[in-house]
C-alpha cells in the first residue's frame, strides 16, 4: 500500500511543475476522510469498528458532528452520512472487539475528541 507522498513523488517524475504540486498537497491535507457511512454487511465496509464502553479502551475518541462541513481533519469528527456516494470511508459495527479493526468511543463534547492510539491514524485516511 503506497502512501499519498509516495504517489505523488511518483507523479511528480513524470509531471514538472510546481503549481500541480501545491494543488495536490493542498488537497491532500483537507480530504482526511471524516464522513462516514454505516453499512449493513460487513463486505461492502471500508473497515469494521467496535463500540468500547471506556475511553481508556478506544483507539479513537469519536465525536458525532450534526453538519458535515464540521468533520474536517484526522481528529475523531465524524458526519454520519444519510448515502454511501457522500461518505469518505464506509464502515462496518462489530459486536466483537476481537472482530475490529478499529475500536471508537463515542464523546459526548467535541473537544474530547482525538486519537489516543496513532498508530491506527491511518485508517482514516
């Protein structure tokens, strides 16, 4: 799995031109994937996610945004979207935290949320 800089550096040997560059990095750092869909089966998501009951258990701090123009950033906003066609990732609710490939804590306050494992940052993107 290649990253968005190793694509661009790719891009970039075949295309010389600075203007093309700053447009993709511009875009590449507002398209973090905070709009997100439930799926009803598990092979039509993006990745599966569990409900932990403690936030010291979550990977993720999820606050739930009521206007998609608020979730923007890697930092737990999410817009839940009425259509897949509108959601950035797609997502699937285990009843198993073994069964998960991220496990989420839903916040009460927008500002508790955030990452608490960074390591798993890169599923959102």
């Amino acid at each position: 799995m290649y990253s968005r800089i190793d694509i661009l550096m790719q891009m970039l040997k075949h295309i010389n031109a600075l203007p093309v560059l700053m447009l993709l990095l511009i875009m590449s750092n507002t398209g973090y994937a905070q709009k997100v869909f439930s799926c009803e089966y598990r092979s039509d998501a993006d990745f599966k996610v569990f409900v932990v009951d403690y936030r010291s258990d979550a990977d993720l701090i999820v606050y739930k945004c009521d206007y998609s123009s608020d979730a923007q950033g890697n930092e737990g906003l999410w817009y839940f979207c009425e259509y897949r066609s509108d959601a950035d990732k797609k997502i699937f609710f285990v009843d198993y935290r073994s069964d998960a490939d991220l496990k989420i804590f839903f916040a009460e306050y927008r500002s508790d949320a955030g990452w608490q494992n960074t390591e798993k940052k890169h599923i959102m993107y």
